[in-house]
C-alpha cells in the first residue's frame, strides 16, 4: 500500500505575498459558473502572474502548489499547464 505523504504548509507565508488581498479570480483560469449562476469574473494570467514576479514568497507558494497537487491556476509564478509540466518533471526526476 503507498504511504501518504503529509503536505506541508508553511505558516504565515500567505501573510507576506503579493497577491495578499487581489481579487483571488484572476489566477484561476475557470469559464464555469459561480454557483450562484452569475458569470466568474475574469482570469487574466499576465496580471497574476506580475503579482508573483516579485513575491517575496513565490517559492514557498509554488513548493506547496506542487506538494499539494494544487496545480489549477497561477501559483509560484507559473500557469496551470506550467506547473503539471513541473509537477510531471520532479515526479519523473524522482523516479529515476
């Protein structure tokens, strides 16, 4: 049976990110609906990913981002297709 690995989280890193207090819809790129029906607010990559280019956290955000499989939308710098194609690479590197 595979052993589970226990994800990480570093306290407190949440409080020195840039992006503390952005609107959390632009770094997420879903069309979906909100649950209540009204439209999602739109995704727009460039602007998130200015908010990491100079984070103080960028790393810690994109360690857990990977740690966590959080691999959804921009975190540590990196886009959705960005961080499974880094995910991918750290799982074949690991299996090697």
């Amino acid at each position: 049976m595979a052993k589970l690995r226990r994800a990480r989280i570093t306290p407190g890193w949440h409080e020195r990110a840039a992006c503390k207090g952005a609107d959390h819809w632009i770094f997420c790129n879903d069309e979906a609906a909100l649950r209540n029906g009204e439209p999602r607010p739109p995704y727009d990559e460039e602007k998130a990913k200015s908010y990491c280019s100079g984070c103080p956290v960028r790393t810690v955000c994109l360690e857990e981002a990977l740690r966590m499989r959080d691999l959804f939308m921009v975190r540590g710098g990196l886009n959705a297709d960005e961080l499974r194609a880094e995910y991918l690479t750290r799982q074949r590197r690991a299996a090697s």
